[in-house]
C-alpha cells in the first residue's frame, strides 16, 4: 500500500522506536501533524518555543542515552531552533531534528517561510539532510537516526519539503543502513592499548581524567572497575560527572576553571596521565603551555580529530571507550607488573594533603542563604538521586561541585556551549524520559527567565520538575569577572526589575515559594518534595555577592587557583606554597 | 608548508559547501580548490591546496575525513606524486607583440586556441612554477585575461585513490 510522505514520516519514528517528538507546528509541517493526530504510538509533546523543543529533546537523550527527537515547522521553526542544536552538538548529544520546508518548487524562491534550514544548521550539526523525494524519505530518517546515535553522537538535520509529505510511496523501513562515507572505529588498536596499559603499570604519580565520552558510551561501569583495580585517583570534566562515584574515594573532584585544588595539583604533578573520552577544552588545560608539564599522556576517543587537537599526545587509541576500557582491564589483570606501591602510597598522601585545604568551604552564615548551603542540602534530601539539570553560571559551577553524583546521566548540564535557557527545557525531556523520578532544576533568576514560556508545557502535561532558583539579583558569573578583572564596574550584569516568582510560577498553574533565611531552607526543599505531582519553583534569595571557588584565571596554569579567601589562609596552603 | 589533499567525495549537492565551510569556520587556510565528478558519477574528484604546521595539517585531514560526505582523502604531498595546473590566458598580440607573443607561448609548450586579429588565447598546462614563470615573462602589459584552473593531481605509480 501506498503512504503519504508524512504517514510515512510517522511510520519511521514508530518503527525507530520513537516515544516521544518535541515539537511545534506550522504551515510546512501541517501534513506531519495531521498524521500525528491519525495515531497514538508515537506521542508528541507541544513546547512553547522551538529553542525548548531543542533542550527538551536534548534533555530526554543525556538523561536517557535515547536519540532525542524534534519536530519543527520552516523559516522561524528551524532558527529557532538553532541554540539548541549547537547546545546539542558542542555536547555531543544524538538528537534528530525534523523540520519542515517549502515545498521543492519553491525553493529558492525567497518563498513564505524559506530558509536554507540545511545551510544554517551546517557548522552546528553532525550531518544534515534535504530530502527531495519521498521515495528516499524512509531511508534518510533510518541514516539520520543512526549517524546521531553511533561514533561520536551528535545532532542531524533532516529538512523535508511540504510537496514530499504529501507524495506517496510504498513504506519500508530499512533494518539497517551503511554508509560508504562513515564507518565509525570502535575497537582500539591492540598495540596502542598494550603500550598504554605498560605506562599506566609504570606510573609513579598517576592520573585518570575522564569526561563526557564515558558518559556517552556507557562505560561508567568499566570505568570504575579500571579506576578501582588500579587504585589510582580519578577526577571527572563536567561532562563527565557520574561516570565514577563522586563518593568513592579515589574521586578527588572536578577539575578545570572551577576545579578542586586536589585535581588541578593532581593533573599538574602527574607523571602519567590517561585521559578517557575527554577532550582537553580550555577551561580545562588553563594555560596551554603549563598544562601537565611532566605527564606522558595516554588519551582514547572515538573522534581521532579530538587527539591531539590542544595537547599533543603520546598514545593516542581511537576507540570506544566502552571496548578500550573492556581491553585495557583485561591486560590489567593479565599484567605480571604491578603498580608500584611505594610511589602510589606517596602519591595519595600527597593528594589528601591537597585534599586536606578542603578548597570547597565556604563561609556560613544564618543571615543570608549561601547558594552552597541550599545545594548541599539539596544533595543530602534526595540523597544523591536525583536528575538535576541545570542553566549556566555560578549555580552550574556549584551544583557540579556540591551535589555528589554517583551515578551518570544524572547531571545535565550545557558545558560546551554554556547556553542560558537549557535548564528547564531540558528538564522537561528528563521527566518525560523518567517519570515517576524526582527532576530538579538548578537555575539563576537571569537564566531561568531564557526559556521561561516552558512552564506553560510543564503545566499541560503536569510534570512535577522541581525549580531551585538560586536568585542572586545578578548575573552572578558575569559579575565575579567583572568583580575580578573589570575593578568592580558591574556593567549591565544586575538584574533589575525581576519578576514576581511566585507570582509567575502561580500564574502558570505552578506552587511558588519565596525563601529568603538560611533557617528555612531545609523545610522549604522538604516541602516542595512533599508535593509530588506538582511543579514547586523555589525562589531562594541568596547571597548577591558570593564567588565561586577555586578559580583558575586567563592565562594562568591548572596550579595557579585562586583560592576562597576563607581558605587562602591555611596551613595546608602556606606548606604547599 | 603547502599540502595537496586528494578527496573522493560524495557528487551530491551540499558537498562542496561542507568542505569549504569547515575551511572557514575553522580557520584553516585554502589556497585552491577543484572538484569535479570522476569515472563514477556518484563520487567526485577535488584536490585542494593548502598551508600550515604540522599540527593543522593533522587537524584539516582528520576534519575532513569526519565529514560524511568524505569516503576517501590522501595526503599527496607524503608520497612521489605529479601535479598540473591548466592556464588560459587573452593576450593582445598586434603588430610586433604577434610575432613575440607566439614564440614565447612556443617556447613555454603553450598552445594557441583562438586569434583575432588583436589577440591570442592560449593554453599552457604545467606546475604552477611553470605557469607562474610564463606570466611573468609575458609581462603585464598585454594580458587581456588570466583564468587559472587551480592544480590537480595525482600520485605517481600504479596505485590509484579509488574506493
Ligand atoms: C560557566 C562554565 C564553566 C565551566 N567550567 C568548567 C570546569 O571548571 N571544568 C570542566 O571540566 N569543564 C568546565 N566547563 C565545561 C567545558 O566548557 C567543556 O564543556 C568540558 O570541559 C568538556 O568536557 P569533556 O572534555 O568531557 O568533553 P565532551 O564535550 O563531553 O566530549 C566528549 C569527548 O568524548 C569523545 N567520545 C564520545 N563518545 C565516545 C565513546 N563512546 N568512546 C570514546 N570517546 C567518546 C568525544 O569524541 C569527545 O572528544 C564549563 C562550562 C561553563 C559553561
Ligand atoms: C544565552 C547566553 N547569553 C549569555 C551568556 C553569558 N553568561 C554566562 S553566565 C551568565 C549569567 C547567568 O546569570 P544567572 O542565570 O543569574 O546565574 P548566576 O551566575 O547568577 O548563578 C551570562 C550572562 C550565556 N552563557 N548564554
Ligand atoms: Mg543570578
């Protein structure tokens, strides 16, 4: 039997095992939708703006490890969708974003709501497809789902024409596709892991710095097992939060800008560094030149194109990490050598005497709500259970360095784009992909207010995200520079003229709460969590000028932090410097 | 130093612009570019000069064979390997300049394709060295127009990029 284009469009994503199309409709999607109503397997969920429909989805694939999917309509549909896909591609997430176009006679033509939806996605995607016949429609969304799921995961485009919804053809959809072009290496090389696993037996001061890879390989269980069998500290990026326990202890923190001082002085005494589906961005080398200065390095990723880019490495190993890792504790536990006691028993003890400044006080007070304090206590209510996402800026930096996560894909943030707005949206996807588990949001009054239309969606499909607005009054992280290198002149980075939260969040059907005393914190957060079939925003007035701690300034090296002043002052550091 | 990439490409329509996008977006330096379909309609042929250090010219081959529409690239500069550049070039050639136009075009192995009675057209193929050298031994007085077709190439011995 012959289909339409856009019944053939529902089709695919059923048969891809689609649960769920975030999107928007208009003109050039129109038949899409109309086939969408037709059906109920695949079920699609109304955002308010197509940038939420890009996190959401976003959202739904880090929390998940599911390909997110977005439906948009032409012109405005898709650029607005475009913050979202770079979110997306920067982080490496597999999203498929569906959008409609004119029809293929009036392409070109500067038509009503044309735009070259495959010319404006180009630098920020994976891939990205026109199709021009509905004849290749079913084969086009096979390859776009699997050029976003498999190698190195990123966001594809598919751009269809209204005309080719509306065309028939016979549907099939293909079991598998190949690409001539693109055959992703999954297995390391033998030799390179060999001599990767001798240097790692040799190391006297070693390091494990693993990111956002192991993540999206689904490798935190090989990679704790390799950590563990080697007794050797391991520190995460940001990306990489979850993929080793945060509560075990041979974790010693985040490194990078916003770092524990035991992981930056960890990764710049190292002999041996072995850095794991990690990419070397520059808020985490700082100063090129001083980075790891007597590390031999030892780097797998799938994407040869990441080796070497920044800092030039010893044994590169293209692989996944899921096959490498498999590999490399196979030869461990192989391996007559050892990992010389001695050395690794002076090592630690170096490390906890860095641990010892605890670098992450901060100063407390039953004044004002410390933006740390209501993370902590975050933490400790959903005992480290929770999905929390999070938008960018100081309260990203806190709840990556506060909130101990153990397990991955429970951290979703924006790190490689730093996109405001992300946190809600994203939340939305997170839900969607976990209902029943408790989602929290940790945003910043100036980023919350980026997609703030999206409670609107929470309230139509009642999704009880929990909102922890970490409201400074400023645009915190823009204001540490500026308190830090501009001498103070805080230019345009107050927010002035804030919303009625509570206010805002009833308006949308939601339960607001305002907290403003330290001593209320806890009975606030217990409450919100009480209610558990409602969204709860929580307004928490916090300090306005708090700082986030440790920080490693432009141009400097990953030994040069700046330390709170509250712990500029220890013993611990006088010995050290 | 100068870099020539050989490229199977996918012959599809956004090809091209995803090579030269990345070259732009990325900073890498293009010096020229040629590209057409090859004994195989689905696939195209480009070669595309380039410069840098060590490390970009890493960077480039490997973006570029990230690029879905990459199926094969090699590096020709690495090996023994033949390069040839086309010229035509509209030159006046009235009066005195005829006779001296045509024998430094006979002298460089060009090949006359068009007269008039003020001009000449003439085709030259040969590296670039040599194409340069015939400009500039022309002068540029009477040039009259210049297209170049930037180089092609291939590499010597009997293996050949092919899928
Ligand atoms: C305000 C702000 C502050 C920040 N401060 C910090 C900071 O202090 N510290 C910090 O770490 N980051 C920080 N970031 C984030 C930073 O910008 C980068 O996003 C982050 O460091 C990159 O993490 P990653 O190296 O894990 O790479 P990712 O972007 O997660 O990339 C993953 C890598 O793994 C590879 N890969 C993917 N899948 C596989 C697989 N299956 N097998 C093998 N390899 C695979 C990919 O090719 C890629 O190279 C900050 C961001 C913001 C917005
Ligand atoms: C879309 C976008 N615009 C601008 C920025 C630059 N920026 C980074 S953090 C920040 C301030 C965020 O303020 P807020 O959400 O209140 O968080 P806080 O730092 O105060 O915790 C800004 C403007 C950005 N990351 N994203
Ligand atoms: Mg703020």
């Amino acid at each position: 039997m012959e289909l339409t284009g856009a019944e053939i469009f529902v089709r695919c994503l059923r048969d891809e095992g689609v649960e769920y199309v975030f999107g928007y409709p208009g003109g050039a999607s129109l038949h899409i939708y109309d086939a969408l109503y037709k059906q109920d397997e695949v079920k699609h969920v109304l955002v308010r703006h197509e940038q939420g429909a890009a996190h959401a989805a976003d959202g739904y694939a880090r929390s998940s490890g599911k390909p997110g999917v977005v439906l948009v309509t032409s012109g405005p549909g898709v650029t607005n969708t475009v913050t979202g896909i770079a979110t997306a591609y920067m982080d490496s997430i597999p999203i498929v974003v569906f959008s409609g176009q004119v029809a293929t006679s009036l392409i070109g033509n500067d038509a009503f709501q044309e735009v070259d939806a495959v010319g404006i996605t180009r630098p920020c995607v994976k891939h990205n497809f026109l199709v021009k016949d509905v004849k290749n429609l079913a084969e086009t969304i096979k390859k776009a789902f699997y050029i976003a799921t498999t190698g190195r995961p990123g966001p594809v485009v598919v751009d269809i024409p209204k005309d080719v919804t509306a065309h028939k053809t016979e549907y099939h959809y293909p079991k598998s596709v190949s690409l001539r072009s693109y055959s992703p290496v999954t297995k390391g090389h033998s030799g390179q892991i060999r001599k990767a696993v001798d240097l790692i037996m040799q190391a006297k001061r070693p390091m494990i710095y693993t990111g956002g890879g192991v993540i999206l390989g689904e490798s935190s269980k090989q990679l704790t097992e390799f950590v563990r069998l080697l007794g050797y500290p391991c520190t995460n990026t940001l990306m990489g939060l979850g993929a080793f326990p945060a509560t075990d202890p041979l974790f010693v923190g985040m490194l990078g800008m916003h770092g524990t001082y035991e992981a930056n002085m960890a990764m710049h005494e190292c002999d041996v560094l072995v850095a794991i589906g990690a990419r070397f961005d520059d808020r985490v080398t700082g100063e090129l030149s001083k980075f790891c200065p007597h590390a031999r390095i030892v780097h797998v990723d799938i994407d040869p194109s990441s080796i070497s880019k920044n800092v030039p490495v010893e044994i590169p190993i293209v692989g996944s990490v899921d096959n490498v890792l498999r590999d490399m504790i196979k030869l461990v536990k192989e391996s007559k050598q050892r990992p010389d006691k001695a050395a690794l028993q002076a090592w630690w003890k170096q490390i906890n005497e860095w641990r010892s400044l605890e670098c992450l006080k901060y100063e407390h007070s039953d004044k004002v709500i410390k933006p740390q304090a209501v993370l902590e206590k975050l933490y400790e209510l959903t005992r480290g259970d929770a999905f929390v996402t999070s938008d960018v800026g100081q309260h990203q930096m806190w709840a990556a360095q506060f909130y101990k996560f153990d397990k991955p894909r429970r951290w979703i943030n924006s790190g490689g784009l730093g996109t405001m707005g992300f946190g809600l949206p994203a939340a939305i996807g997170a839900q969607f992909a976990h209902p029943g588990e408790t989602v929290v949001c940790v945003t910043g009054e100036a980023s919350i207010q980026m997609c703030i239309q999206e409670l609107s969606t929470c309230k139509q499909y009642s999704l009880p995200i929990k909102i922890v607005n970490l409201n400074n009054r400023y645009m915190g992280m823009v204001r540490q520079w500026q308190e830090f290198f501009y001498d103070r002149r805080y230019s345009h980075s107050y927010m002035d003229a804030l919303p009625d939260f509570i206010k805002l969040a009833e308006s949308y059907g939601h339960v607001g709460m305002q907290i403003d005393k330290p001593s209320d914190v806890e009975g606030a957060l217990k409450e919100a969590f009480k209610l558990k079939d409602r969204l709860v925003f929580m307004d928490f007035i916090t300090d306005q000028t708090e700082n986030v701690y440790p920080m490693i300034a432009a141009g400097k090296g990953q030994h040069e932090m700046q330390l709170s002043p509250c712990r500029r002052d220890t013993s611990a550091e006088r010995e050290l410097a | 130093m100068r870099h020539i990439i050989s490229l199977l490409l996918e012959n599809e329509s956004g090809a091209l612009s995803r090579v030269a996008g990345l070259f732009s977006a990325r900073g890498y330096n293009i010096e020229s570019l040629t590209v057409a379909a090859t004994e195989d309609p689905t696939l195209s042929r480009m070669t595309l000069v380039t410069r840098g250090s060590d490390e970009i010219i890493e960077q480039i081959t490997k973006q570029l064979n990230k690029l879905l529409d990459v199926v094969k690239l090699v590096d020709l500069t690495e090996g023994a390997h033949i390069e040839r550049e086309m010229l035509l070039i509209k030159v006046e050639a009235t009066d005195g300049a005829r006779e001296e136009v045509k024998r430094l075009s006979d002298i460089f192995r060009g090949r006359i394709i068009d007269v008039t009675d003020r001009a000449y057209t003439i085709e030259l193929t040969g590296t670039g060295d040599k194409l340069d050298a015939f400009l500039q031994t022309l002068g540029k007085a009477g040039i009259i127009e210049v297209v170049r077709s930037g180089p092609s190439a291939i590499a010597r011995g009997d293996k050949g990029l092919h899928l």
